[in-house]
C-alpha cells in the first residue's frame, strides 16, 4: 500500500466533512481562556529548575500551536524525545495535569465548543470534560513477566513516538483531552489535525495544556495543533516520517483516507446503534435508559441509541413508558414532515439519489428545534422526539445525530435481531438490548458482533456510565482495537535473560 495520501480521497473527505456539519472561517480569531499557567522565564525559556525547550521548536510555534504541519511534527518529535527522559513519572504529571485543567475548565469550554460549533448540550458537554478524571493513565501499563528453566523474559508496553491524530465535532475538546492521556500515559507526543468546525475551540484547550505542561515539567508542544486545519495539513501529517500511527475519529471518508495512508491506522467509524426490546426485562427502565442514551448531547454519541425494535405485545407500553420519562411522540404525518426536513439531496440530485444526507441544519440540535421543523409544539422540558416508523424507514437506516428516535414493531425476537443486523449495516459498533432472556442476549450478541453490546443499561453504560469499565471517546470499531487505552498507542516489546536471573 502507497504511503502517499490517496489526494482525491482526502478532497472527499473534506467535501463531506463541510457538507455534514458546515466548515468554520479560517481566519476566525482564536479565543484564549482568561487565565493561563504561569508564564515561563523569559530568561531560559522554562521555570526555573525545568529542563530547557529546544529553542528552534520554540522559535516555530507557540504552546504547540503550528500553522504549518511539518513543523508541528518535529517539535512533537523533539517533545516525545524530552518526555522518554522524564520517565513514567513524568508522563503521569502530565496526565494528572489534563484531567484537573479540564475539570476546572469544563464550564468555560463546554461553552465555548458549544458557541462553536452550535451542536449538543451544554450540561453535557460539560460533563464530558469533568468525565476525563476516569480515563485510565499509566496504571494500564502493566508489564507482563515469564520465569522458567531457562530464564526470564519481560514484555513491556513502549511507545511509537509521535501520533496523528484526527478530532471530530460532536466531542472536539473531550476527544484531544482523552488522547492525550492515553497518548501520553503511553510515553507518546501528539499532533492533532481538529474537525474545521471545531477547531478554535481545540486549538485554545490545546495551547493552555502545553502551557501548563511546560510550566510543570518543561516539556514544550507535547500535544501539537495545525490551526487552521486543512487539506494539506491532514496529507502532511500522515505522510511526516517523523508520524509513526494515525488515530481517527470521525466518519467514514476520513476513516477511509486514513487507513489508505500506507501506515497503521486505529479507526473510529461510525455507527448506527440499534436497541431490540423483547419485554422479559422492566419496561420502564428499558424507557428511562432508552431516553437517557438517546438524548444526550442530542443524540450526538455515536454510542447512542438511533432505532428501537420492540415486539409487538410490549409496543404500547413502551411507548407510554418512553413519554413518561421524557419523550413526545410525534404521530405520522409528523414524522414525515420532519424526515424531508432532516433529510436532504446534494445539490443538483433529486429525489432519485439514493443518498440523502443529513440536514446539518438540524444535526445535534435540541428537541425544540426539529419540534418546530415537524411542525408540533412540544412541552417545555422534553428530552427527545420518538414515533412508529417502519423498518425500512430513513429514520431507520441512516445515523441522524439528533434527539429524534424511530421505534418499530417485530413480531418475534428473531425479526427484531435481523433487523437490528441490517439498520447497523455491519458498522460492529454498538447496540443494546433489554431483556432478562440469556438466549435472546446471546443470539443478537452473536448476529451483530458489535464492538459495544449492552445489555439492560443506556448506551452510555459501554463508556463506565452506569455500567463497570473505563472510558474514551475514540472506540476504535473499524480496526478492531475497541475502546481506546494507553495499551491501543503502545507496541510490546520482550527483553529476555537466557539461563540467569531467576531465584528459585
């Protein structure tokens, strides 16, 4: 496979990336948080007692923020060089230092994404940035030992260097944060090429992290920025030799381009989650989690629940459970209304194409706003929009990323587990079930071989929320690493000790 950059792929990939959720000016001023770490000497460039920072890498960008992406690379080369230095003890400074910044910083950059890309929820947004505290750290890394006749041999978990990486909309600031601990943790630099949509607020979250890390450790443009990204700064990036790995999170055009760079890729795809209700579990929690999962942050989760299959004799009660908990149903001509709203043909297609693409207009949006587009006005407070729909429906069989939710009847459990396997297209990425009936869990466990598989909980439950386990917003579905860790940025490496060293 070539590692140059397939030139046309990554053009298709910038046209859907500001097709679907609209592209910001690249000459837009970049806001700077009011406060900031403590400046550095101007004497010798770091704190005093700090290690120095190369001063050619500090001649070219700013707290790790670049314009030009080959320099963004060999300053992080420089940074990945001065981090093995400071040993593990210095990469969990580091992370302890990004989980407390955006703990202390959630308020203010939940709004300042939100004020940029225009998508989401606040109260979520926030949270998903005081949730970096439970991304796990270098305590992943764990080296593996072997002892026998023969001697002892040690694997251990080193790093590649420096990483690529590309950051979506829907998390833009939680999604650099949560790379950068599990990058760091594992002894790795970054250079991060941000969604055009959301990249102002990247670029700000990413320049206070390097100034903190220089304050603390000395350490410079150890998680670089492109500002602002483009074409050429993705192509640059993932041909730089100094780039060892790309990490991407994002749709499948730019998931495509990646792993088409000739160089090892771990892959965020995207995902259509579908959730199969056979009524031998609680309805109503089956409703509360359904209606937690699919409205938060509007539904912008790729995690989230898209369609709903329930069997038919249960279908009423789920509906009625669903409103209780927040949900307003929309009747059919409803529906209607807000699918040719929220559906739309490129320019120049007609109803003929067999493609539509998601209104961005109505991508992330609150529950008022596609209210209003269906032509209904709903109460204050509601969560999100639910209806009947068919199978087949467009609702159905495309990912909305909005607080709109089709359900559907099946008839038996069977029905619902194939049609569950056909709207999440072979994607492997995640789908729940509600039902306390171990064969019906095994058998759309075994039909949809998702990457995530949650059984009784919201979809959030695959991410630690209500369920056990750690969490980060790059699930690596497409390459098959799952949700990401320090372990996914690492390659094992074994030292052996022929006949010595063992004491017994």
């Amino acid at each position: 496979m070539s590692a140059t950059v397939n030139e046309t792929l990554i053009r298709d990939v910038v046209a859907e990336v500001l097709g679907r959720l609209g592209g910001v000016s690249a000459t837009a001023p970049v806001t700077t948080p009011a406060t900031a770490p403590p400046a550095a000497s101007p004497a010798c460039g770091c704190p005093a007692g700090k290690a120095t920072s190369s001063a050619k890498a500090a001649s070219r960008g700013k707290f790790g923020v670049f314009a030009d992406a080959n320099e963004a690379c060999e300053a992080a080369h420089e940074a990945y060089q001065q981090l093995s230095d400071a040993g593990v003890a210095g990469r969990r400074k580091v992370v302890e230092l990004i989980k407390e910044i955006c703990y202390a910083k959630a308020e203010e950059w939940g709004r300042l994404e939100l004020a940029e890309t225009k998508i989401g929820r606040l109260d979520h947004k926030i949270e998903k940035l005081q949730g970096q505290r439970g991304i796990p750290g270098v305590e992943f890394l764990n080296p593996y030992g072997l002892s026998g006749d023969h001697g002892i041999t040690l694997e251990e978990y080193a790093p590649f260097g420096v990483i690529g990486a590309i950051t979506p909309s829907t998390h833009s600031i939680p999604t650099m944060a949560c790379n950068i601990i599990s990058m760091v943790s594992a002894g790795n630099a970054a250079v991060f090429n941000a969604h055009p949509g959301a990249y102002q607020c990247a670029v700000t979250a990413a320049r206070y992290f390097n100034q903190a890390i220089r304050h603390e450790l000395g350490i410079e443009n150890l998680a670089c920025i492109v500002e602002p990204p483009t074409l050429e700064s993705f192509n640059a990036i993932a041909k730089n030799e100094l780039v060892k790995l790309l990490c991407v999170t994002g749709g499948p055009g730019v998931v495509q381009a990646a792993m088409a760079s000739g160089k090892r890729a771990i892959c965020a795809g995207p995902g259509n989650p579908p959730v199969l209700v056979d009524g031998t579990s609680c309805l109503d929690n089956a409703a509360k989690c359904i209606v937690f999962g699919a409205a938060y942050d509007n539904n912008l989760l790729c995690i989230g629940e898209k369609e709903v299959f329930v069997l038919e004799p249960h279908f009423d009660k789920l509906m009625a459970a669903l409103e209780k908990h927040g949900a307003y149903r929309l009747n059919s001509s409803q529906i209607e209304t807000l699918a040719k709203a929220a559906f739309v043909f490129p320019p120049g297609q007609g109803a003929g194409c067999p493609h539509p693409v998601v209104n961005r207009d109505l991508i992330g949006k609150d529950p008022e706003v596609l209210a209003k587009a269906a032509g209904v006005t709903i109460p204050r407070g509601t969560q999100l929009l639910i209806g009947e729909t068919t199978a087949d429906h467009i609702f159905v069989e495309e990912e909305q990323m909005m607080p709109f939710l089709p359900i559907v009847r099946v008839k038996s459990v069977a029905e619902g587990v194939v049609a569950s396997k056909k709207a999440e297209h072979g994607y492997k990425h995640s789908a729940m079930i509600h039902s306390h009936d171990v064969s019906n869990m095994t058998a759309m466990g075994k039909a949809l071989e998702t990457t995530l598989f949650i059984k009784n909980g919201s979809c959030l439950a695959g991410l630690g929320a209500g369920g056990e386990g750690y969490s980060n917003f790059s699930i690596a579905t497409t390459t098959g690493e799952g949700i990401c860790n320090p372990r996914t940025f690492t390659r094992v490496r074994r030292c052996v000790m022929v006949d010595k060293l063992r004491i017994f």
